[in-house]
C-alpha cells in the first residue's frame, strides 16, 4: 500500500499541480489512516461504515477541529478514488461518507489605523528593517499569500507597470498589482541589500527567507506595537480584502486579487463588511 501512496502523491503533485503544502499534509492524513486500520486489524479494501465510524470518533477524540476532519476525510476519499481508476479496488468506501460541516469563522482583519501602525514601525536605518518594511508593505499592498510572498524573485516586480508575476496555489501564475508605497519600499531594499540572489527577500544569511521567519518578524512588531489581534501575514491578506470592500471594490474584482478560483472563496468578506455596518447602525440610529 505505501507504494500506491507513493504513486497517488506523485500524481496529485506533477499531474494536478497541488502544492508541496498540500502534498505534505495528504501525505499524513494518509500514514495516519494506515496506522488507524493497522491497529484495527484491517486492510484499506475491506473497510466498512461502522470502521469508518470508529475512525471518525478517534479524529474527533484527538481534538482535530471540523475543518481539519473535513480536509482528512477529502485526502482519503480522492486516494481510494485513484485506487478504483488504477483498477486497485473496485469501489471507493468513502463515496457516500459526509464530513463534518466545518464552524463558520470569519476571519480576523486589521483596522486601517492598525496597519498604518505596523507597517511604519520597521526603521529604515538598518537593512532588516527597511526588508520588513518592504516585506509588510508587499503583503498589505498585493493581499498575497505568504507562500506566494517568499516565492517571488527579483525579476517578478515590475516597477514600471505597478506589477508582480505571483505563481499561486496550483502553481497557476498570475499578474497582481502593487501599489507606489510596496514599490518604493522593495525598490531601497533592493538598493541596499548588495546581492545577486534571484529571490527577492532574503534572510541574514543570504539565502530566500521562509514562510516562518516572515510569521516570526511580524510577531516581533506586533508585539512591539502592543496590538491585541494576533496578527499573522494571513490577517494583512483579510485585512487587504476588508479594506477594499469597505472603499466600494466590487467581489469580482477582489476575486481576481486574492487568486481565488471560486467567488464563494471571496465571499466570506462580505460578511465581515455587513457585521460592520451592522454595528454602525446599532450604534448611530435612533430606532436600532
């Protein structure tokens, strides 16, 4: 079985273009399985609901939430499927299994004074400081993933079009605008940084900077701003699209900004912009 695993990774990876993240994490939600139906004393052929069931209660006892029950089950679903096409087995047991319908949170965002705070917070007297800017400056002005922020290279920016070349989930490439605040700020690190590496932001070592280390330095100022949101690079990504929605951008087009492939994906911020105006009026109308 840890062959056809091996196989079916390889497939969702190169043939499907999912992400080494994704990749990564099916890898373990299948591993995890294999092991549920080892100590169980079964084979992934001959599992039934009741097997299924158990294996639903053992996740939920290990505290996963929802979502993440959710995204295990779809791991192992999309493999027996890839198990009955290669003519492995014959049908898929968790063909009419139903996951757990995960909690609907909508996500957290900065205020605009929030963001102003932070992003003039690095000093621009010391070259990790004018980096941070830029790094900060780059995630408020695009709304794009941290994955997609570290995996830009120098020729990526287009200074004179206002434009970066972003490869998003799926390895699908697409053009993001940025604006004059970002530019200015990526174009004195670029002058500053005296190196000839393609990426564009790079760690104290020289090499391209990690996903970590940007979550790292962002809690250093938000700790240092003595802010109460727990502010990840994924919040200046919400906070981008709150923002944008709450100074009249149609969904459409903030769509197309965040990289979403669907416009349900996107519409989660309109709720966040309707749960305002909700307080607004409850606050300023007479008869509320």
């Amino acid at each position: 079985m840890q062959d056809h695993i091996s196989k079916y990774l390889a497939h969702i990876e190169h043939n499907r273009n999912f992400s080494s993240q994704t990749v990564r994490a099916y890898r373990n939600d299948l591993h995890q399985y294999l092991s549920f139906l080892t100590a169980e004393g079964c084979d992934p052929g001959s599992v039934n609901r009741l097997l299924l069931r158990r294996f639903l209660a053992f996740l939920k006892n290990q505290d996963y939430s929802k979502t993440t029950i959710a995204r295990k089950l779809v791991s192992i679903r999309t493999f027996y499927k890839f198990l009955c096409r290669e003519g492995i087995l014959k049908f898929n047991p968790l063909e009419n299994v139903r996951a757990p319908k995960p909690e609907k949170k909508l996500p957290g965002f900065m205020s605009i004074n929030e963001a102003e705070t932070l992003l003039n917070l690095p000093g621009l007297n010391t070259l990790p400081g004018i980096r941070d800017r830029a790094i900060m400056e780059t995630l408020y002005s695009t709304g794009m993933r941290v994955s997609e922020l570290v995996g830009i290279d120098v020729a990526n920016v287009d200074f004179f079009n206002e434009l970066v070349k972003v490869k998003g989930k799926g390895k699908k490439e697409r053009l993001q605008p940025i604006g004059n605040h970002a530019l200015d700020a990526i174009r004195l690190y670029m002058d500053k940084r005296n190196s000839d590496n393609k990426a564009l932001f790079l760690n104290n070592r020289g090499g391209r900077l990690t996903e970590r280390s940007v979550a790292r330095m962002l809690e250093k100022y938000v700790k240092k701003a003595g802010l109460s949101l727990n502010i990840s690079p994924h919040i200046f990504r919400h906070s981008f699209a709150t923002h944008l929605l709450d100074a009249g951008a149609d969904l459409r087009s903030v769509q197309e900004l965040l990289g979403h492939a669907n416009l349900s994906t996107t519409q989660i911020y309109t709720h966040i912009t309707t749960e305002r105006l909700k307080q607004v009026y409850d606050r300023a109308h007479p008869r509320a």
